[in-house]
C-alpha cells in the first residue's frame, strides 16, 4: 500500500518539486494538492491523506491557523510544515499546533526525506 500524501503550498514550483521527490524517492502517492489553508482543511477532510505537507505562509487561513483544525479531523496523520518561514512558528509549541516536525526548505529535500523516514519507519 502506497503512502497518501497532501502538498499544501501556494507556488506551484515547490509542490512539483515535492510531488517528484515524494514519487521518485518514496513511491508516495500525492492524492492531492492545496494552495491555501481553508483548501487544505477541505481537502484533508475529503480525501484522508496519510502525509500533509504544509507550508506555513499560505493564504486564507495560514499553516499554524490550519494544522490545528487538520488535526483535529485526522488525528493519526503526521503534519509536516516544509517551510521558508519558520519564524511564523516562533513561540508556538508544535505539539499544540498539531505538528510532527518542521522543516526548513533551506535545508533541502534531503531533510524532508529524513523527517518522513522518522515518521513512517
């Protein structure tokens, strides 16, 4: 069974750039993709992803406003903000927002794929 995964990103570059990562390093398969948080809430909710990959400044309702109430629908799917704007989750415990790790995109896809081996193995 092939891993599910969400790509909530507003650049359509970055979830390409994922989205081929995700298939070409893991198999994954993306069931969908988001550019905004109220997307993201929706699309988490319609089609139970195993993975959401969220960047944290989206629009409508920005990745920390959004992870929280993903949570609460998908309690068991891991969250991972791969994001330029980790100071946006300054202050914020990630537990209490409802995400497994963050992740820079300045340290590459390399330090996505160690997250989700953490996760899933």
């Amino acid at each position: 069974m092939s891993i599910r995964v969400l790509i909530v990103d507003h650049h359509e570059q970055i979830r390409r750039l994922v989205r081929a990562f995700f298939l070409s390093e893991f198999g994954f398969q993306i069931c969908g993709e988001a550019v905004d948080g109220y997307e993201a809430i929706m699309k988490a909710q319609l089609l139970k992803p195993d993975l959401i990959v969220l960047e944290v400044a989206i629009p409508r309702s920005n990745g920390v406003e959004a992870a929280p109430k993903v949570r609460k629908l998908l309690p068991k799917t891991p969250i991972i903000p791969f994001t330029l704007h980790r100071g946006l989750l300054k202050g914020c415990d990630i537990s209490e927002i409802g995400v497994d790790a963050v992740v820079a995109k300045q340290d590459g896809m390399s330090s996505l794929g160690d997250s989700v081996h953490t996760l899933f193995h």
